[in-house]
C-alpha cells in the first residue's frame, strides 16, 4: 500500500503561481478572459483523465488505477461546475431581459 504524499509549501505556491499575475483589463474583456480560461481549464482536465485512461488500459507501467481515477472525478467534477455556471448565467440572462424597462 502506498502513503499518501503531503503539499509542501512550495507546492502550494507554485499551485497558485499562474493566477499571481494578471494583466489589468476592463471588466467585460476580464470577464471574457476568465471565462475563456475556466472553459480552457476545464477542457485540459477532461483530455488529461481521457489520456490517463487511455495509458492505464494500454498497460502503460507508471500510471496507475488511482490516478486514473482521481483525474476522472476531477474532470467530472469540473464539468459539473462549468454547466452550474452556464445555468446560472442564463437564468440571470432570461431574468434580465423580462424585467420592466
């Protein structure tokens, strides 16, 4: 059985490193880039578990089943958030549009 390895502090920073620095844009350019990039984000976790899984039935030696597994909950999980979203941002959408001008 294997342990299971702690994050180190360095790791956590290093986690967070690509979200540090952001260029300042206006608010509808940011809101676009951050909903291109969490779309973006989501889409390299589904490729990511689909080639894990691909590498885990070929017999590849350095993957193994929990890993496997651990990167399809994240994909799943992060797919289940992106539609969250997406139905929150069109229920806002249609709430919107039928108010009274």
């Amino acid at each position: 059985m294997t342990t299971i390895n702690t994050l180190n502090t360095t790791e956590l920073t290093n986690l967070n490193a690509p979200y540090a620095t952001k260029p300042q844009l206006t608010d509808e350019n940011n809101f676009i880039n951050e909903l291109k990039t969490a779309l973006d984000n989501i889409s390299q976790l589904q490729i990511q578990a689909n080639n894990s899984a691909k590498a885990f039935e070929m017999g590849e030696p350095n993957v193994s089943l929990n890993e496997v597994m651990v990167n399809m909950q994240k994909s799943s999980v992060s797919l289940q958030f992106g539609i969250q979203v997406r139905n929150k941002l069109v229920s806002a959408y249609q709430e919107i549009m039928n108010m009274n001008v």
